[in-house]
C-alpha cells in the first residue's frame, strides 16, 4: 500500500510561519531589539547572569536560535549582547550555536517545502539551469564557505539557496558553523568592550568589519575557500 504524498499546503506550513513571523516581528520588534534596549537593560542582565549563569546561556541561545529561525530583526544586538554577557570566549561559542541552529530551522523549513521538489525539477532540466545546479553541486564546500564569509551576501538568503538546490543537511550545518566564526569573532568582540562604550554614552562602530584590517583577511579566507573552483575552471580550460 503506497502512501498519498502529503498536502503541499502543509508541508509549506513552516516556511509560510517563518514568512509570517518574519513580517510580525519586522513591525512589532524593529524597537525593541535595538542598541538602547540593550544599553537600558544591561544591569538587570548582568545581575540575572551572575545570579543564573547556565539558565542565562540556554535562554539566550534559545532566543538566538528563534531571532534567526524566523528572520527576527536583532541579529546582531544579539551577538553584540552574547559578547556583553559571556565575553569574547565563550560569548562567540553561544553566539554561532544560536545562529547555526536556527539557519538550520530556516533550512529544513524550504526543503521540507519547496528544495526537494525544486532540486528535482533542476536536475531533470536542462541547459543553463541544470548548469547552474551542476556547478553547486561539483563545488559545494567551497561555494557554501564563500556564500558565508562575503560579508555582502544576506544571512537570509545564505540559509535559503542550499536548501533549493539539494545540499546535505551536515554540509550546510558545518559549513555554517565554521563559516560564520569569523564575522561573529569580530562582532562579539566588539560586545565584550560594550561596557567602556556604554561608560562613554557611544555606541559601537558596527562598520569594524569593513576596516582593512579586518576585511582583508576575511577576504584573503574568501579567497581559500575559492581556490578548489578557480583550480577547477583552470584544468577545465586546459582540458578543451
């Protein structure tokens, strides 16, 4: 007895609530997960940390996994704050747990509802999609290493495109882990040293990531994780 496939109204449920919650909280949380909130908060945070330091860390990558999950605005006060209460090491550990969870749940969410069927469609087509699908698929590490290190690429859309063309689930999952370190190394950093800025009433330079010192050597990480493809292109060519 064969099973009837399921309804493809539920199994797009998930990515319909992420849509959903992604709305909501664009215009109900835009003022709330803010820089000043953090600011205005911050003694009451440090008191409940100190008073309950592991129930802090598990809320806080819990709020982190559901920040990201549904695409929540406050990402990066979210890391800025893991770097506040938790310091550099082991801030930028809870920090990329959080954020790799919840790429996961935005993951599993698309292919459950459209990557499986979409994958299958590009690779029964043909010509420049298949192409396309083809050439993810023979440089997958590097192309989803890269889609994480370039700071321009959106975490939204870095978490959306593997699961449409068919990427393992422990791929994506390390490659997110491992990619990110960089960009929330720097960011929590930035949160640890938020206690001088906040006793200078400024704010952060969130720009950091920018400055050469920091882009090149992401970039020069960009470029390694480059290097199998551009090896690839050049045998290819040699080989016509």
């Amino acid at each position: 007895m064969t099973q009837s496939p399921p309804n493809p109204i539920l199994r797009r449920l998930p990515l319909i609530a992420i849509v959903v919650a992604a709305a909501l909280g664009a215009y109900f949380l835009r003022d709330v997960l803010t820089f000043d909130t953090l600011r205005d908060q911050r003694e009451t945070l440090i008191a409940f940390r100190d008073a309950n330091y592991l129930l802090t860390v598990l809320l806080f990558v819990a709020a982190y996994i559901v920040i990201v999950a549904f695409s929540l605005p406050g990402a990066t006060i979210a890391t800025l704050t893991g770097g506040f209460l938790f310091a550099t090491f082991p801030g930028v550990l809870f920090n990329v747990t959080g954020a790799t969870l919840g790429a996961i749940g935005i993951f599993l969410a698309a292919r459950w509802g459209l990557g499986e069927r979409l994958a299958a469609k590009m690779e029964a087509s043909q010509g420049t999609v298949k192409k396309i699908k083809d050439g993810i698929d023979e440089n997958q590490w590097s192309m989803l290493f890269l889609i994480r290190l370039v700071p321009a690429v959106p975490f939204f859309v870095a978490n959306l495109v593997p699961a449409l063309v068919g990427v393992p689930l422990n791929r994506f999952a390390i490659s997110t882990f491992v990619g990110i370190m960089p960009g929330a190394l720097v960011y929590t950093s930035v949160g640890a040293g938020l206690g001088e800025v906040f006793a200078r009433g400024e704010t952060p330079d969130l720009g950091i990531i920018f400055s050469p010192e920091i882009l090149f050597p992401i970039l020069g990480l960009c470029l390694l994780a480059a290097l199998p493809i551009l090896i690839k292109a050049v045998r290819g060519k040699k080989g016509l």
